[in-house]
C-alpha cells in the first residue's frame, strides 16, 4: 500500500523530497512542489478547500477550473482528482466538470466516490477508470462503522484491475483489512498542532503527549515527519 503524504509545502524541498509519495492540493500548491511532480504524485482538485475558505463569495468556477486544467497540462500531472463538489453542487454538475476537465487533458481524473451516489454508481466508476477514490472519511459522511463496508468494494474494483484511493484515510489500525491501493494524510503534522508526538514502532503507530507545562516546537514538527515516513516504508513493504 502507498502512503501519500499531504500538506508538505510547509516544510522546505529537502524535506519534501524525503516522502515517496506526495499528495498536494492545488488551492495551496507552491513553486517548490514542482521538482515532485512525477508518477509519485497526486494533485487534490482543492475546490472543496476552496468552497470553505474565505473567498468563497468570490467564485469564479470557470476559471478556477480552467486554472486547475493549466496546471495539469502545463506539468504533465499524470493523476489528478475530479472536483470533490457533490453536497455543493450535486453529482450532476460533478460529471459534467469531470468531462470538461477530460476533454481539454486528454487523461480521466480519479472520480471521487460518495456513499450518496450509490453502489451502481460504484460499479460504474470501476468498469469506466483504472484508478477511483472513496470520499467522505474525513467528514465523517462515512464512519468507523461504515469502515466494514470498504473491503468489499475493494474487491469489486480488484476484479476490475482498477485501483482505489482511500481520501484521508490512515487509521494504522484499520489498514490491514481496508486494503486500499493508496491513501493519503495530512495527519503527520497534527502532532505538533495538537501537542504529541508520534512514534511508529511495530507496525503501530503510537501518540506520546507532551509533557504538562512545555510546548512543542519545530523539531517536533519534523520527528513526527520522519515518523510517518517510517510508515509510508513500513506499508510499502507490508500492507
């Protein structure tokens, strides 16, 4: 299973370059992302990061869009998500960018599949890509308890040789039987947000609060960094 880390522009080009594989959203996609453009790569559409942020009223869909287009054409990004808008805008309007977006890169995004959509929806989406997602984990639109479902349509996507993208999904715990091809995480830098760090030993990947009356600093930042490059290794070679 691959690992995609996401959320590395904070740190500099030599600390990038230490993840295999790299996810970034194009809403806040940098200059110094562009040596890591390669197969190892996936670009987030950013359009729901978008919809929340504070320029929400100020949307210009068709050019935010066209910008997203330019960019994958202009860096050749091979893997690209369609825009993750379904609560928004409804999965009619989703399929009609997804199609616009296909046309002018002459390559299929990764679709992101909802709950909402349904299972024919599911088995539509693996008969027409090689490579789809599963959104609405990070939400919460599908929970802990919905997580028994997922092996299922894996395999229904095995069977079609399509490959599946778990969107925000590193539950350590969960991975070994919710097989997914790839997922990604932002969640290496919440340690230092949060006040803990990580220590990935075992195949487990354990939170160490930090002593009452310190703060963590920049360094922490980095050893939870490099700990969760232990586990992008660990679920290379055994997930």
């Amino acid at each position: 299973m691959k690992i995609y880390l996401a959320g590395l522009v904070s740190l500099n080009k030599e600390l990038i370059q230490e993840s295999k594989y790299k996810l970034e959203s194009f809403f806040y996609i940098k200059d110094k992302m562009k040596p890591f453009l390669d197969n190892n790569f996936l670009l987030d559409s950013g359009a729901f990061t978008f919809m929340n942020s504070n320029k929400k009223n100020k949307i210009d869909w068709n050019s935010y869009i066209d910008k997203y287009i330019n960019y994958i054409n202009l860096n050749n990004i091979k893997y690209f998500f369609e825009l993750d808008l379904d609560s928004i805008i409804g999965y009619n309007e989703v399929k009609k960018i997804t199609k616009y977006i296909e046309s002018k890169t002459n390559k299929q995004c990764i679709p992101v599949w909802h709950k909402d959509r349904g299972l024919d929806c599911w088995k539509g989406l693996i008969k027409d890509y090689n490579y789809v997602s599963v959104g609405g984990i990070v939400s919460k639109e599908i929970t802990k308890k919905n997580f028994k479902y997922l092996p299922k349509l894996i395999n229904m996507a095995k069977e079609e040789n399509t490959k599946v993208h778990g969107l925000g999904f590193t539950w350590v715990d969960y991975l070994e039987y919710v097989k997914f091809d790839t997922v990604d995480s932002t969640y290496w830098n919440y340690g230092n947000r949060f006040g803990f760090l990580f220590q990935f030993q075992n195949g487990k990947m354990n939170e160490i609060d930090r002593p009452r009356n310190t703060r963590l600093i920049k360094k922490s930042q980095i050893h939870n960094y490099y700990e969760w490059i232990k586990f992008q290794k660990y679920a290379d070679r055994n997930l």
